[in-house]
C-alpha cells in the first residue's frame, strides 16, 4: 500500500502538478483538497492503476484467476447479470464495472447489490446518467467509471512490480 500511495502521489505531482496530502473520505475515496482533478485507484496481483479526470471517476483493476465465478455471481449479481456473465472474462469485467461504480461515488462494497448493469448504470433502481469503459490487459481487467464517456478524457497510468524494481508504464487512451 505504500508504493501505491508513492504511485498516486508520483502520478499528481509529475504528470498534473497537483501537490498535497492524500485525504480520504469516511468510505475511503482518495482526495486532495482544492485540487482540480479527481483520481481513485485500484490494484490487484502487482497492479496498480489510477485513473485521473477533471470530473469524478471511480476505476478497479482485478487479476483475472481461476474462481466460481457463477457462484460469486449468485451472491452479488442480479438474475440478469448472472445471465450475461457467461464465462470468468465476463465476470470480471461486469464485476470491475460495478466496482468501478462504487468507487465513483465513494460508497462501500457492501453496496454493490444495489447497482446492476444492463448497459446503463441502475442504482437502487434509478438510472444513473454515467460511462463505463472496460479494457482486458494480460492477465488483467480494468474498468473505469466516469460522467465522460470518450476514452480521451481518461489518463489511467499502470505499474507492475518485478522483484525490488518497478516498471512505470503510462497508457494516454485516445
């Protein structure tokens, strides 16, 4: 958790500019105070991604492993969802969506029964005028949640650790 704080702090200062103190909310969503960018982060396996926007955005990036994946569907997905899913990359990419999802808005995990996806985002039954943009990479799937719905608006910068050493590698998605 420290060298993805590190990350982030990397990230704000040397590609944004923006210096200060990492704060979170009472659910944990990162911030910094009287910055003009928002950014949320995410990591699994050796990944770290942060996602960097001039408007709210919520990503998650998960390691794909071999899982019940119907089984965990059962218990957080919708009967539709469930429906869609279809194989473990569906499942990890519906599941990184309604992370991604949750992060935007700062909410808890335990809130992820209330939102379904059916191309559009539903929360507790409302429909939530929101984007989702999904990408496999390698062993991974990441999602990314925003009011934008254009790649180009998305800065996501990724690192994989090897050993002592970290490879920065920086995607601009245009």
């Amino acid at each position: 958790k420290e060298q993805s704080k590190k990350f982030v702090e990397y990230v704000l200062k040397k590609v944004f500019g923006v210096e200060g103190e990492i704060k979170k909310t009472e659910n944990g969503k990162p911030y910094i105070e009287n910055s003009p960018y928002h950014f949320n982060v995410s990591h699994s396996g050796e990944m770290v991604m942060v996602a960097v926007s001039d408007k709210p955005v919520g990503i998650d990036v998960e390691k794909i492993t071999d899982r019940d994946y119907k089984k965990i569907s059962e218990r957080f997905f919708h009967e539709k969802e469930q429906e869609r899913v279809g194989s473990l990359l569906g499942f990890y990419v519906l599941w990184t969506k309604k992370e991604s999802f949750i992060k935007y808005y700062g909410k808890t995990l335990s809130e992820i029964n209330k939102l379904t996806f059916d191309d559009k985002f539903y929360f507790d039954g409302k429909e939530e005028s929101l984007s989702s943009v999904s990408e496999k990479m390698d062993d991974y799937v990441f999602s990314v949640c925003s009011e934008e719905s254009e790649y180009e608006k998305f800065l996501v910068m990724w690192f994989l650790a090897f050993e002592k050493f970290f490879k920065i590698l920086s995607l601009v998605l245009f």
